[in-house]
C-alpha cells in the first residue's frame, strides 16, 4: 500500500475523465491554497452520472479535465481510485465539501455566493447555514430563472456576484449544467472558487433528506435518491449504471499525474 501524501493535482483516469486522487481533507486544503494565492478555479463534484455523461458529450469531458479539482462524489470513484493504485481516496461528496469549506469559510473570514435552485431556495439555505455555522458571511444569493438568460442578464449576475466581493461561489444547477456553468463564467468571476455542489442546496435547507450515512458509505446512494426520486431519477440510474460497469471492465481506471486529461 503506498504510504505517501497524494497531491492534489494527481488523477486517476475513469473512462477519460480525470478524477482527483484526493480524501476530503486535501479537497479543502486545495480550495484553501487557491484563495491564499489568488488562484481561480472551479471544482466538480463527480459520480457516476457525471463520468457517463462526459462520455456523450467531449466538451463536458473537458470542462471536467480542466478544473481545479473534479473530486470523487460517489464511492465508484473511490473504488475506481484504489483500483488504479491510488488507496488514500476517499469520498467528497457534495454535500460535505460544502460543510467542511464553510466551516473553514467561517474561521478565515471568506464570503460566500449561492447561486442556483428553486426560487427561495438559497435564500433558506442561506439562513439554515448560517444557522449551523456561527460566523459564516453569505454575500449574497441568486435563483436563475428555468430558462437560458439573455447576454444582459448573464452580465448583471456576473457584475451582482462580482459586486459581492464573494471569494467562494456556490453553484447549485445539479450535473451537468453546473459544470458547464463554471467553465463558461470561470474567467468572467473574480472569486477564487467556483464548486458546483447540485442537490446540496436542496440537503442543506431541509427540502430533501439525505441517504442513511451506511447506504452512503457501501455506495447505495444512488438506490436512495432513486427511491424518493423515481420519476425523475430512473432513467438516469437504470441506463448510466450498468453502462459505467461494463465500460471500465474493458478500460480499467489509472492513475496518471497532472492536473487533468486531454
């Protein structure tokens, strides 16, 4: 078993798509370095459905490739990870990424933006986190309406979240319209981080339960979801699943340095 600290640009590559060999612990520390140096970056937070979909479609695959960190959301990519030689991985999902960073948001003075979900929702999210984390300074919150923005509009919410002074932007639009959200506005936003966490905003203000922490850890996550979500999740699941298996049968994942993949 290999004993070394992992960086945090080493990768393993999961049918193309450059997963971060990384525990939640270097997660943060990453986002932590990048706003100590005034590097900017996004991060996506990636399973399953977020690999399968990058293979439909090779500008989502590189919008993957070229973020700061696409860390392991679901326990396949763990299991893809020490399968390619890299055993200090460890699961960063969504939800806790989003804890972990606001807690040390709150202890370092960084603010933070919440864009995305339903209307009201970051609004509620807004006060449930600063609820359960003292300190904590939202800059600000915008609710996308459900159709594309016109140019103007784009730029007032670029010049609103840039206004803000926000060194952490939340990006709640769910897999992948989130990442293509980043990558689009990576250069346009002055923030340090951009970290698209999709249903945590939903988690986070108590409009969605979380899966039982042992489904979480065995990677029945996915049943869970399926289970409170089966209009809208099924076919996700049901065509994503067994098409991942089959597909890293005949390419196993591997690990590889860099910061991402071609």
């Amino acid at each position: 078993m290999l004993t070394r600290e992992p960086g945090a640009l080493e990768r393993v590559d999961v049918l193309g798509v450059g997963i971060s060999a990384v525990d939640p612990t270097a997660a943060v520390r990453e986002i932590e370095r990048w706003i100590d140096t005034g590097e900017r970056a996004y991060v996506c937070v990636t399973g399953v459905h977020g690999v399968m979909e990058a293979q439909r479609d090779p500008a989502l695959r590189r919008i993957h490739n070229e973020s700061g960190l696409t860390v392991p959301d679901g326990m396949p990519m763990v299991w893809a990870g020490h399968r390619a030689g890299a055993p200090w991985m460890r699961q960063v999902r969504g939800a806790d990424l989003m804890v972990s960073v606001l807690e040390r948001a709150a202890h370092r003075g960084w603010s933070s933006y919440l864009y995305g979900g339903a209307e009201g929702v970051p609004e509620l999210l807004a006060r449930e986190l600063s609820r359960r984390i003292g300190g904590l300074d939202i800059a600000g919150c915008y609710s996308p309406p459900f159709r594309p923005l016109t140019p103007e509009e784009d730029e007032a919410v670029v010049r609103r979240i840039n206004d803000s002074g926000a060194d952490l932007v939340w990006v709640g639009l769910s897999t992948p319209k989130q990442e293509r959200w980043m990558a689009r506005h990576r250069a346009g936003l002055e923030a340090s981080a951009l970290i698209g966490v999709g249903a945590a905003f939903d988690f986070h203000a108590g409009l969605k339960p979380e899966a039982p922490e042992w489904m979480r850890r065995h990677g029945l996550e996915w049943s869970y979801r399926l289970l409170k979500e089966p209009r809208r999740l099924w076919r996700r699941y049901l065509r994503n699943n067994p098409a991942y298996l089959a597909r890293t049968a005949f390419r196993p994942p591997r690990l590889m340095g860099g910061s991402g993949l071609p």
